[in-house]
C-alpha cells in the first residue's frame, strides 16, 4: 500500500503529457501518396437543352488510406465557359475549399451542367462541353472528366405568337405551359420535335395544325424523320418511357376549331390530347388526329381551367369535344386510353388501342364513355355519341370497355370491331365485331416492354375481318390496305 500513493502521481503526470486519444480515422495525413480515388473517370451527362439544367449526377470520392485527408480544393476548371457546378456537403457553386474526408470513408459531390448557346456552328446539331473537376490534396492534383452533348433549340414560354411555324431546323422546348391565342394558328412542320418541362402543356384556344401537309409515299417506318414528335425534356435513356412527366395538350372551349393532328407521336404524358368545354358550348371544338401514336400517358386527379374538379389522365380525353380518330395506336394508358365525358363524340375508325401496362397495374377500361355532366355546374345528362369501326379494342385486363348507364346512348355504332369485354358479350355480338378473341398482336407490350409490334400476327384470327369506310386506303405506316377485306386495327399485315 505504501507504494501506492506514489504510482499514481507518477501515472498522473504521464497523463498530463501524452497526446489525447483522437481516434485514428480522423488524423490528418499529409502524405502526398494518400491519393483520392472516384467512382468514375468521367461524369458523362445525355443529351442537354442549352440553358436548361441537367438531372443531378453523382461522383463518390474516396479516401483509401487509414487516416484522414483534407482536399485543399474542389473546382470545376472553366465554370464560366462550360457552367458545370457542384454541390459538395449542401453548399452550391463552382469550387468547395477545405474539406475533410476521414479515413477509409467517402465524400459525396453532386454535380449540375447548364449549357449557354453552342453558337451558330451548331444550330441543330449535338455538340460537345467538355471540363475537369479538379482536385487538390497534399500537392496531388487529380482531375475527373465532365461531358456533355449539348443541343441548341427554340424555347418557347406564355403566350404564343399570332400564327406561329415551328419546324424541324432545331428542337422545341417548353420550360412551362403555352397559349396559342384564339383566332390565331401554330402550325408544326414535319420533322419537328417537341419536348416540355414538368407540368407543361399546349393550350390551343386557337387551332394546332401538326404535319398538315406531310404525304409520304410508300411504306414508313416508326422511326420516319417526318413524324413530329411529343415528349418531355428528361432525355436520359431512363426516362424514355415514363409516363406523367409533361401535361398534354389542352384544346380550349369553342373559339379552338379545325385542329389536324397528322403523322405524330405523343407521348410521357399526363393526358396526349384533351378538348376542355365542359359548358358543351356550341359550336364544340373538334379534333382530327390521323396516324399517329399515343402512348405512355398516365395522370391522376389533374384540374383544368380553374375548373375546381380533378380528372384522371387519358389518352384522349374530351369533356364536351369532338375527335376523329382514323389509324392510330393508342398504349400504356395507365387509367384510360379514350375518355369521353357528356356531351362529346367520338369516331373511330381502323384504331388499335392495345392497352397494356407492364409499368403499374390497371384497374379501370381502356375506352370509357358517359352521358354524364363532366361538370357540378352544367346540368346533365348530355348526349354522348360514339361510332367505333375496324377497331381494336384490347389490353390486359378482362373488362375494356365501359358505357356508363348502359349502353342507352343517342347515337352508339360499333361494327366490324374485336372487343375485350365480359359487360357487353351479347350487346355488341353482331355487325361483324368479335368479341373476346384474342387479336394476337406481333409482339404486345405486356411481354416485350417498349419493343412492342401491334401488327396482327400471321396465325391472328381477326385477320381480314374489316370492312373498307370512309375511303381509308392505307393504315398507320401508309401500307396500302386490302380494298376489299382489310385488317381490323391501325396495322395491315403484310406477309413476307
């Protein structure tokens, strides 16, 4: 005991002198071989609208060694040129000064291209923005490439001009929603493409004219440079089938007339076309879309023209309009590939709605009509008129087709049409329509995703089942049709 007094003095002055217990990790290294390494070389964006930012990408940065290392700096090398930027431990900008990464751990550094105007040598044409993220750390100077394809386009924003003429020469975007003025025409070229931001939409109080005059000869196919297509502006490969990411377009009450829709494509939408005239003012605003695919739609409780009521997303959805539907393919509808509401109409003819969904699961009809109010202020019931012929209407579940109360409606033809449907099995098993037979397309969505062929295979037995009307002697791909039998749907098989 007597020497037990005297230790702990002595143990207590060691204390007093030896270093505290830091732990490892978070010792600083100043060893110029304590390098960084990355989870890539080269931090490579798509496609970029100039003066649109880009999806946030990520770059993970490593510390290997066992004890902390402070990088001096982090810098995009020509932000002023380039406008690349980071986000590094929630601060924004171009460089990040003195930051710690512990040992064996890792930093997180966010990084956003928007690209000024490629200048004239590249009107309508990709071009490269290429610079380094440097990094500074114990004398090591360590760089990681940043790519990008920047693209120069039109934006368009608000109101429109009077008679406006968009055309293939560079892309169409839309940072938020436009108006075409009633009285006024946009006309869109063949070629033309057009893509829109997160909740953006074509309002057509006026008239939209796509592809007016556009007449192929021959055969074309899906990928023709003279369709005009509509999309949304994520063109990263992963959003290139999502639906949802734009508004539609939007055909406003009476003072919208005369619309053509030709040769085009909509889609990743929240609704591909809508007439809004819930007032069924007189007279309706009328839609004609002829060859042309709507796909990738899907919208839930979307609001219109302050109208104070929500609606769910449609390929064609009308509240007191018009459409002329001839050879069009409508898929991947999420709630309805054709809505109508009271008071509009509907003509199809030689349509194929093949509505599968392998994205999310459907539990509404593809083609659903009512002779309903669309609206609390306008009393009902309104005339609803429908005409379908030589039309497909299919998908993947049972039941695809629904007329609200009944199928009493003033004018309701379907003929020589191939219906999925278990309500409606012994009204409509007559003018020529086959009900529940499979129609056995080529390569339906639901098994191959986006690499669907709604051509009607070689062992379909529906094949040859349509009659001619309204003097349509082609289908979608311009292929000439049997004048006599032709194929049900917006395809003619042709046999090899």
């Amino acid at each position: 005991m007597r020497f037990l007094l005297p230790c702990l003095l002595i143990l207590s002055c060691l204390l007093t002198v030896l270093p505290g217990c830091e732990p490892k990790e978070d010792l600083l290294t100043t060893d110029p071989s304590a390098k960084l390494e990355f989870s890539t070389d080269t931090v490579l964006f798509d496609t970029v609208f100039t003066q649109v930012g880009t999806v946030t990408k990520r770059l993970w940065v490593y510390n290997r060694n066992s004890r902390a290392v402070k990088v001096e700096q982090i810098s995009v090398v020509n932000p002023a040129v380039t406008e690349y930027s980071i986000i590094v431990n929630g601060d924004g900008g171009a460089m990040a000064n003195n930051v710690e990464i512990r040992g064996k751990d890792s930093l997180l550094v966010l990084v956003r291209a928007k690209l000024g105007p490629g200048g004239a040598q590249s009107e309508g044409k990709p071009f490269l923005i290429a610079d380094q993220l440097r990094f500074k750390t114990n004398g090591n100077d360590q760089q990681v490439e940043l790519v990008a394809y920047g693209q120069n386009a039109f934006f368009h924003r608000g109101v429109l001009g009077c008679n406006e003429v968009w055309r293939k020469d560079k892309p169409h975007v839309l940072p938020s929603s436009v108006l075409v003025p009633a009285g006024c025409v946009l006309t869109i070229e063949a070629g033309a493409r057009v893509y829109a931001h997160a909740g953006a939409a074509i309002i057509v109080k006026g008239t939209l004219r796509v592809n007016p005059t556009y007449s192929p000869t021959g055969e074309i196919k899906p990928t023709d440079p003279n369709i005009v297509r509509f999309s949304a502006d994520r063109l990263e490969p992963f959003y290139n089938e999502i639906p949802g990411q734009w508004a539609g377009i939007q055909f406003d009450s009476v003072s919208s007339r005369n619309n053509v829709i030709r040769y085009a494509e909509i889609k990743n939408a929240s609704f591909g076309l809508l007439v809004y005239n819930p007032g069924n003012q007189q007279p309706r605003p009328r839609v004609t879309v002829e060859n042309t695919v709507i796909k990738n739609i899907s919208g839930s409780r979307l609001s219109f023209a302050g109208g104070g009521q929500t609606f769910d997303g449609a390929g064609a959805l009308s509240i007191g309009g018009d459409f002329n539907l001839t050879n069009c393919l409508f898929t991947n509808c999420g709630e309805y590939a054709i809505l109508g509401l009271a008071g509009s109409t509907f003509n199809l003819n030689f349509c194929t709605i093949a509505n599968y969904t392998p994205q999310f699961r459907r539990e509404t009809e593809s083609l659903a009509f009512t002779n309903e109010s669309a609206v609390r202020r306008v009393p009902g019931p309104l005339p609803t008129r429908i005409t379908i012929r030589n039309s497909i209407i299919w998908g993947s579940i049972p039941e695809e087709l629904l007329f609200k109360n009944g199928n009493d409606y003033p004018e309701l033809i379907i003929q020589n049409s191939v219906l999925r449907t278990q309500r409606y099995k012994t009204s409509f098993d007559n003018n020529g329509n086959r009900l529940n037979v499979d129609p056995k397309f080529k390569r339906p969505a639901g098994q191959f995703a986006d690499k669907f062929d709604y051509n009607l295979d070689t062992l379909s037995a529906v094949r040859n089942t349509a009659r001619p009307f309204g003097g349509i002697t082609t289908d979608l791909l311009n292929r000439s049709r049997d004048l006599n039998t032709p194929d049900p749907g917006a395809y003619e098989r042709k046999d090899l």
